[in-house]
C-alpha cells in the first residue's frame, strides 16, 4: 500500500474513532440514492435536514462517513430527549424528603464486628472461585486535565515501579483470583479462576486502550478474559435545538456519561456475555481512582448476602463543606443527592447516634456492586434514565456560510446520563451500602500535577503510605533519609496487606518496591 493511499485509510478510520492499527472494517462506502432519501426522509420529518447542506460538496469517502454516522442516530429521538433534558418533569410533588440510609442497608469497615467482616470476605472469595465475579471498568476519560491526550488509565502517577494505573488494577485481579484459588483449595488446572475484566472506552480512547493492552501482554491477564467495549454518543445541540454539525461531514458528538454505561453493557452484548461465563456478581468503578480494591470479596461477600440489586461503597464526608455527592434515602428510595441541593442546615446536622459525626456523610464513590439479574432488566428500564444538560462551548460549522467557528461562549448543549440515576428505581430492600475508610480505598486522580489536591502526586504519596502501613503491620521497620518515607507494594504480592509476614523483623529503606518475596 503507497503512503499517500496509506495514509489516506488511517485518516478515514480516525474520523471514526478507529484504530489503524486494529482489525477494523474497510471505510463506509457512499450509499445509492435510494438510501440516501430513506434516510433524508427521517431528518426531514424531525426538522433535523440541515446535517444535508453540504452533501453535494463531499468526497464520496466522506460521503459514506457521513452517512454511517447519521443512520446511527434515531433524529426523532434525539428531539424526544432533548425536550425532556432542557424541560424536566418533576419527580415528586412538593418538597424531596431527604433522610440517611436505613441501618438495615448500610454496613461500615469501621464499626462492623470481625467475625461479619471476616465472614463477608471469605463468602466474597468462595464466589470469586466459582467463577461467579465479573468486573466493569469505567475507563472512557483521556487525561487531558492531566497535560496527557492518552486513556487515563495509562498514566504513570511517578510510583517506584511506574505503574500505570491500568497495570496497578489488572495485578489486583490477578492477586484477588490467586487469593480465592488458595481459599478454595484448588491446584492445577481447576486452579485457573477467572475474573473477567470488562474496560469500557470511548471513541477516542477505545484504539489507544487496545494498543496499550497488546503492548503489555494484557498485564498478565489472559487475553480473552479482558474484554474492551464502547460507551456511546450522543449529538451536541445548539441553543435552538438543532443537531450541530463540527465539520461539513461530520455531526459534533460527546460521549452519553457514566450512565450511558447501562446501554452499552446490552449493545455492545457484555451482559450477554457475562450470561455465557455464569455471572452473578458484578463491581464496577472508575479507572482514577488509584486505590480501587478491585473485585473487593469483602464488597461482593457484603451484597451478596444481603441479596440486593445495587450495593455501592462510600466514604465519610470530610466536613460539611466538601463538595461531594452523598448517598441518601429521597422520598424513601435510594438516590445521590448532589451537594447543590443540599442546604447548610442540612449539611452541618449531627447524627443523633453520635455528635461527632455528620448524619448526611455517605460521600459518593462511584464504586458499584450489581447483581447480573439487576443488568439482565436494563431493556426494561434504560429508556427511564433522565439525560442532564450541560451547556458548553461547541465548536461549529456554519451552516450558511460553511465556515468552521469557535465560540467565545455556550452556544449549544451535551447531554449525558449519571450511573446512579437507576438508584431510585429500587426499593430499598434491595440496595445496600458499604462505609469504607478513605486512606484505604479512595484517592482520585483529577488534576494536573502540583495542584495539591486529588493530582498525581497525591495518588502516588496514597498508595506509598498504604504500603508502609501495610508493611510496619507486618512488623517490618521503614526508614528514610529524605521526605519520601513510603513503600509500594505490588498487588502481585499483596491484594489487601495480607501475605507481608516474610517481611517481619526485616528494615526496609523507603522509598521502596516490594514486589517479590525475596525482597
């Protein structure tokens, strides 16, 4: 293949979010007339026909480009959902009730007793090793704010080993998987436990993702167990809801929300699949947070035997000021009530159990357990899900002139879907709630480096201080000459602080990896 028609392709396959890299289809050819007018026919009863204005000026490649992508959107839909994001019906009459979780559905690492701690861990490994747990990673984001146009999980946060956090999640599931095998007993070939990883991507990242996963061998996990999936989008709308057009041939698109994760799961056949491998069990998080225990047996051992739909873990509040999303009971359904609704009275009330604690103070983690039968009804209730406008600043071809454009200010809106927004549709019976420490499980990774808060550097110094935690349990003594003290710990030696006792007595000079035994 000459250069030019090489590089041609790849151009082609990028305005559709391919990689030119993988085994991707051959471009969209230009469709007939007649498929064309089918088509025309929807956008023209949906007052959408402007996305034609330029057809006539494209090249024939293009042409099939465009085309692809229109007959992917439903136009009449589209107003359907706009008219709702921009004028929402109310969901309750008068004012939301607004009360903490029930006791029966919440638990905490902090106060629970050992023995239900202990009891919840070993159920969650025995499941595990009968290939009853599956995994979804939410992984569409690029680390723009992070200087870096690459997925976000292939950032290196600067631990000792650099890890990316792709790599730090894959040997969680690796040592989790190992963890229940030795539970069970299992040895040679029926030792093989299987935690399918299910990583959905965007458009953009979807290629880069792939890439990065052949290039490291999968982190050690068996290519066929890691599955690689898309959210989907949705078309930007103007001020006067209209589809906007980003190119002559193309609509302006953004990815649906972490909600839109619902659709994608039946679309693109992951529940299917998971129905294949006998799933019942299924953790879902997001890929920033460095601290993720992923595919947590204590977690699934927890919701498992509460038998509910949605368990979800949360951290406490730090103050009543912190702006965070707080795990609630609205109107007697389990919800996520955003910090912006809630009032100052609200957020500085005590428990009435103990003063020194908030009453609303379940911060919202965005780290999910589900049942499979709870995926296996998406049909049923994914058209339920509300989309949220966010107004933005969405660069534009004219349609008059033809002229690309910039704007200085909103000039249109995305609409996306939040995961937590199928909450309500539970009763409360069937949700449940797990308070986890915070130094333990939860450390973001959101801002570019030196912001001093939820940035690499404080990921990084997370992880290294668990790591020394972990060690000094095991009775090991850390030193250090500078203001790195910290010690990583390899997920393939440690899940969970457990196994360090080859380490007592010994000194370990930080900063430091342990990632072998011998160490």
């Amino acid at each position: 293949m000459s250069s030019t028609v090489k590089d041609t392709v790849n151009n082609l396959l990028e305005k559709l979010h391919l990689s030119p890299t993988s085994s991707a289809a051959p471009p969209p050819k230009e469709p007939t007339a007649d498929e064309l007018k089918d088509l025309q026919s929807k956008y023209d009863s949906a007052d959408q026909s402007h996305v034609f204005a330029f057809w006539d000026a494209l090249s024939s490649a293009d042409k099939g480009i465009l085309f692809q992508q229109l007959s992917s959107i439903d136009p009449k839909h589209i107003n359907e959902i706009t008219k709702r994001a921009l004028s929402p019906a109310p969901s309750h009459e008068g004012a939301d009730k607004l009360d903490p979780l029930p006791d029966s559905a919440t638990s905490s690492v902090i106060d629970s007793k050992e023995d239900d701690l202990a009891d919840w861990y070993k159920s969650g490994l025995n499941l595990i090793a009968q290939n009853k747990v599956g995994v979804v990673l939410m992984a569409g984001g690029q680390g723009t704010r992070l200087g870096s146009s690459a997925p976000k999980g292939c950032f290196d946060i600067g631990l000792p080993s650099h890890k990316s956090l792709f790599q730090l999640q894959a040997e969680r599931i690796l040592s989790t998987q190992a963890l229940a095998a030795k539970h069970a007993g299992k040895k040679g070939e029926e030792a093989d436990v299987i935690v399918p990883w299910y990583v959905m991507t965007s458009g953009p990242t979807r290629g880069p993702t792939e890439q990065f996963f052949e290039e490291n061998n999968f982190f050690g996990l068996k290519k066929e167990n890691v599955v690689l999936f898309e959210q989907g989008t949705l078309p930007c709308i103007s001020n006067d809801q209209k589809i906007i057009l980003e190119s002559k041939g193309k609509v302006a698109v953004a990815p649906d929300g972490n909600g839109g994760l619902y659709q994608a799961l039946i679309t693109s056949s992951i529940v299917h699949d998971m129905s294949k491998r006998g799933i019942q069990h299924v953790h879902a998080y997001c890929v920033d947070n460095c601290l993720v225990k992923v595919a947590d047996p204590a977690f699934i051992g927890f919701s498992a035997s509460k038998d509910v739909d949605i368990a979800t873990k949360v951290v406490r509040k730090r103050n009543a000021k912190e702006s965070v999303g707080l795990i609630m009971q609205r109107n007697g359904r389990p919800d996520v009530v955003e910090y912006s609704e809630i009032d100052p009275k609200m957020a500085e009330a005590k428990d009435e159990k103990d003063s020194s604690l908030l009453r609303f103070r379940a911060a919202n983690i965005v780290n999910h357990y589900y049942s499979f039968r709870f995926l296996e009804s998406i049909p049923q209730w994914a058209h339920k899900l509300p989309h949220h406008v966010a107004r933005k600043k969405i660069p534009y071809t004219d349609i008059e002139s033809g002229e690309f454009h910039k704007p200085d200010k909103p000039n249109g809106i995305k609409m996306e879907q939040f995961v937590f927004d199928c909450f309500p549709f539970l009763e409360m019976d069937k949700f449940a709630c797990m308070e986890v420490k915070r130094e333990d499980e939860f450390s973001p990774l959101k801002n570019a480096r030196g912001t001093g808060e939820d940035d690499p550097d404080t990921s990084k110094r997370d992880i290294l201080q668990q790591g020394k935690k972990w060690l000094q349990a095991a009775g090991a003594t850390v030193t250090s000459e500078g203001e790195e003290d910290g010690v990583e710990v390899s997920p393939l030696i440690s899940y969970a602080g457990e196994g360090l006792e080859f380490l007592n007595g010994q000194t370990i000079k930080a900063p430091a990896v342990i990632e072998k035994e011998k160490e």
